[in-house]
C-alpha cells in the first residue's frame, strides 16, 4: 500500500521523484488536467486546517478528482480510537470508519495532531498508524503527532526552486521561536530531516529544554552524512544567524510538556527574547525567511521581516498545492509531469 505516512519511510527515488514532481507542477502554473479523473480522497480533519486542507482539496480538483473533506464529530458521528466498550460519548469506532470510507474512496487524508500527553505515543505515530493499519486504500498524513510530510514536501521545493537545485552544503537554520501554547513538534521534524535528505548544513538552534526528539535527529545526522554535511545544535539565539541562508522558525513545545506542563510554560516564558527580528536576519547571508503558518506576527516574528524581502513564506505556501499534486500522484501511481518540459532541469544530487 503506497501510503504517505512520513518520507522518511519511503526510499530515496519516491522522495526525489515526488520533489521534481512538485516543482514541475509549480512551473506548470495552474493547470487543471484529468489525470486523475474517476479518483476520489475523503480528508478526515480531527484539528483544524487553512492551507493543508485547501490545498489538498483543490489539488485534487485541478487533477479531475473529487475530495470530501470530514470534520468528526462535526457532521459526523464522534470516532472512538481504544479498545474494549464504547460506553462513551463517541457513536462509532475508528475501525468501522475507516473500513466504510476505504470502500467508497480511493485514498484518505488524516490530520491527527500529538496528545502531548503520551511522548511515546506521539513519536511512535501510534494513532497514525492505527488510522493506516484499518485502511484499505493509501493514507496520507496531513500532519500527525511527529510529522508532516506534505509540508515538508512544499518546503523542499520551495529551497530546491528557490536555489534553483543548487541546494546541497547550503546552510539551513531551524530556529525555535517563543509561542504562548506549547505547539506539537511535527513541522520542525519534518523541516529539519527535509532540509538533511536535501544535503544542506543544517543548524538547530534552541534554548536548553526544546531538544527535538533523539531519534529524528539521528536520521537527520544520516542523511547529511550521506552527503558530506552536517546536523549542528546550538542555544544561541543570535550566532545561528550567522552566515545562514534559510532562516526557517518554528515553535514548539519542549519535552517537559509531558511531565510537568506547568514547569514547561514557565521555561518557555523565559525565553520570549527568541523571535525572528530584522536585526537577526541581517546577520545572514542574504537568507530567506520560511515559516509554514500560521505565525504569530510579533510573537515568533516582526512584521519587518514578514512583510520583508527576505519572507519567502508565501511562496513556501504556494508550494503546498503543487506538493499536493505529486502526493496524489504517488498515493495513485499516476504519472508524475517531467521537469524537463517546463524549462531547464536542475540538479538534485
Ligand atoms: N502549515 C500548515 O499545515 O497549515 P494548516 O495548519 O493551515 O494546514
């Protein structure tokens, strides 16, 4: 079953074709076709959802598809997910759901955000996998508890554009920013391994506390090590900047969220002082500005850098739809258009 649980499931050419497939349906423009025409996706939201949701739906359009988006419990029946009696207020269990939609649909779409409650649960992607072990049709996750691999899809074509291929040994910062909730870790996951399966020098800057997970760093460090770079730390707000060519900032919460929620907040507080300000990116070397969204203006980052030269977010965001389309083409086996007949073709090595 070709499901789009995370791409670091997927071998090194399904990743690379599904790159150069986004960026050429970018170069395309908008086009609509009928490649998928007779296709059909049910996108089951359990979180809220701007730009993953439009895009997917209107992917699916422009490639002649239907999508059907489900919100549960909203219009829906409440899904229940544990085992034993469901003598809650949930009307109909996860595997009767997903059974009945794999027998009307051609794939399915979940979002199903972290507990923050269970970490092992999170970085093992137990509800995901859950959700994919019941279907009979490919999934896609449209961002889980520790990935999410359509935006880190968008974010690889947007560098690979954006450097016209010319990505590998470039220098790629990962910075934490201050956020008032404590967010969920799967965009800085999925943007720090897209960033090291690209070849860049990555950086991760954070306070002490906002580690990312052990084990998602080590598929990072192998991934660059493939290519000769490297996956660096750091706690200094201000030297990461330095000579970097992609400031991309992202909140998130830190491990302690598991355990004391309370302490947690309190760390996170203290480091308000870590916002994406116009001071900071001048200290690049010309680097752009990436952020998936929604961001905080003024909280995460200044107005002065979003509305900036330097913001390429809005492109980033661009990139979700013509991700889409390769997604959908990967989960169906459809062809993917080739690079080559929308202008030069460049190097991805
Ligand atoms: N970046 C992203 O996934 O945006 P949405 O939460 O709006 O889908």
């Amino acid at each position: 079953m070709p499901h789009l649980l995370d791409w670091h499931l997927l071998d090194d050419a399904t990743w690379r074709r599904c790159l150069t497939a986004a960026v050429a349906h970018y170069r395309a423009g908008k086009t609509w076709t009928e490649a998928a025409r007779g296709k059909s996706i049910a996108l089951i939201f359990f979180n809220p959802s701007l730009r993953t949701r439009t895009s997917m739906e209107l992917a699916a359009v422009q490639l002649g598809a239907h999508a059907t988006t489900i919100t549960p419990g909203s219009g829906t029946w409440g899904f229940a997910w544990g085992e034993g009696v469901m003598d809650g207020d949930e009307a109909e269990h996860i595997r009767e759901a997903v059974g009945v939609l794999s027998r009307y649909y051609d794939a399915l779409g979940v979002r199903l955000f972290a507990s923050g409650t269970d970490y092992e649960q999170d970085r093992t992607d137990a509800l995901l996998h859950t959700f994919a072990r019941h279907a009979g049709v490919p999934v896609v996750n449209l961002e889980s508890a520790f990935y999410h691999p359509c935006q880190a899809l968008a974010d690889a074509a947007t560098l690979a554009t954006r450097f016209d291929g010319d990505v590998r040994g470039r220098r790629f910062v990962l910075t934490w920013a201050y956020h008032p909730k404590a967010l969920p870790m799967a965009v800085p996951n999925s943007a720090l391994l897209a960033a090291a399966r690209l070849g860049m020098h990555v950086t991760v800057a954070r306070p002490a506390g906002f580690e990312l997970d052990e084990g998602v760093m080590e598929t990072a460090r192998a991934y660059a090590a493939a290519h000769g770079t490297a996956v660096e730390e750091t706690d200094d707000p201000d030297a990461a900047y330095d000579g970097a060519e992609v400031i991309y900032a992202k909140a998130w919460g830190g491990r302690l969220r598991y355990t004391d929620p309370d302490a947690e907040a309190a760390l996170r507080a203290s480091h308000r002082g870590w916002r994406v300000t116009a001071e900071r990116m001048a200290r690049t070397r010309d680097g752009v500005f990436m952020h998936c969204l929604p961001v905080r203006r003024g909280v995460v980052v200044d107005d002065a850098v979003l509305d900036g030269p330097q913001a390429i977010h809005l492109l980033q965001a661009e990139f979700r739809l013509h991700a889409q389309k390769a997604i959908l083409e990967h989960l169906w086996g459809l062809p993917h258009p080739r690079l080559e007949v929308f202008g030069p073709a460049f190097v991805l090595d």
